[in-house]
C-alpha cells in the first residue's frame, strides 16, 4: 500500500462538506476520523457520510480524474472501525449525560433529527430503529446517544450498531468501487451518482415508513367497522 493512500495531500485547504476534498486531504486514514465524528459526535452531524463512502470507493478504482487511489481493503476497514466506534462512543456519551446535550443544542437541524431518532426506537423497536438510522443523515449521529439516554440494553445496541455500521459502510462503499469500475470516465456523473446512491440507501427507511403507515391505517378501520 502506497503512502498516497493514506494521506494524499495537505490538509489546509480541506472543504469538510466536499467528500472529494476530504479524501484528497486525508485518505483512508480520514474516512475513518469522519465516520467517528459523525456517528460519535453531535458536532459532526453535517458530515457527508454517505457520498464519503460511495465517492472513496470510487476512488479504488483510479476511475475518477483526481490522480488519487485508494485501497479498497485499508478503506473499509477504517469505514468500518470509525463508525462502529463512534457510534459506541455517542451512546456512551448518551448514558452519561442523558437528554442533556441534544437539550442544549441551538441547532434545529439536530433536534428535529433527534426527534426522528427517538420516534424510530418507539415505533420500530431497537434492533430494527438502530439498522435503519444509519442510512439517514443527522439521525445516524443523534440515535447513538438517544439509545443511551433511554438506557436502550447495551448488548442489544452493541450488535445491531454493529450491523448496522457494517451494511452501511461496505454497502456504500462497494456500491462506490463496482460503479468505478463498470463505467468507464464516471467521474464526470458523479454528482449524478452519489445523489442515485443516497436515495437508494433511503429506501429501506421509505419502505418501512410506508409499511407502518399501512398497518396503522389498516388497524383504524378495522376499530372503526367494528
């Protein structure tokens, strides 16, 4: 594995919001410094995981224009690593400190996700809410403390954040390098292809929501014809 694949240039220009300028900056080694900030740190909830992951993948290939490679193995390791270990960490933050740092927050990007985050452990109970916030932003960084403050078990948060991290991770990330590697000159759609990305990773949420709402519906008028 080459140096360049860890840290391919200088990190003072670096554009956090931008996946591409955060990888340019800091390799693999910085996928999983991000992943741990946004799945571990309510500061880090602006954090682009999704198009990180898809976009480092891509860049396994040597398919994008930017002159960086990375290695596919290191990647997903630390993808892995980073988010399995933050979101561990935010929900020991959340043991510790209760409700009292999504209390204070001004941010009302943050409380509207944690909002989100406590009406998914409600509705859907812990395993499946756990799988399910990682593929929504800003919910994915506050359910780890949420299941903390609401003494969520923490063998049952444990396994399925686990699982959860690991389809997440590896699933965007391979969806990342396959695209790379069967589209030739796929950096020009990239844009195209992370927003693609994005909505699919959306859709087990989609899917969910829209069952429950049936169920619910279907329960009220079976009350209502009896």
């Amino acid at each position: 594995m080459s140096p360049s694949s860890l840290v391919t240039a200088s990190p003072l220009a670096v554009n956090v919001l931008d996946a591409q300028s955060l990888l340019t900056a800091f390799g693999v080694l910085g996928v999983g410094i991000v992943l741990f900030a946004e799945t571990g740190l309510l500061i880090g909830f602006f954090l682009p995981g999704d198009s990180l992951l898809f976009t480092a993948g891509l860049l396994c290939t040597g398919a994008s224009g930017t002159g960086v490679r990375l290695s596919l193995v290191p990647l997903l390791i630390s993808a892995a690593v980073g988010a399995l270990a933050g979101s561990q960490c935010g929900y020991l933050l959340g043991r510790k400190a209760g409700g009292a740092l999504l209390a204070r927050s001004r941010s009302a990007r943050l409380r509207e996700g944690a909002a989100r985050a406590e009406d998914l452990l409600q509705r859907y109970g812990y395993a499946k809410a756990i799988v399910l916030a990682r593929f929504v932003p800003v919910v994915r960084t506050v359910l780890n403390p949420m299941a903390g403050a609401l003494r969520v078990p923490a063998r049952t948060f444990a396994v399925w954040q686990v699982a959860g991290g690991l389809v997440w991770t590896t699933g965007l990330t391979l969806g990342g390098y396959a695209l790379g590697s069967s589209i030739p000159n796929v950096d020009r759609y990239l844009l195209p292809a992370i927003a693609v990305i994005v909505g699919v990773s959306l859709v087990p949420v989609a899917a969910e929501l829209y069952r429950s709402r049936r169920t619910a519906a279907r329960r009220r008028n079976e009350a209502e014809s009896r």
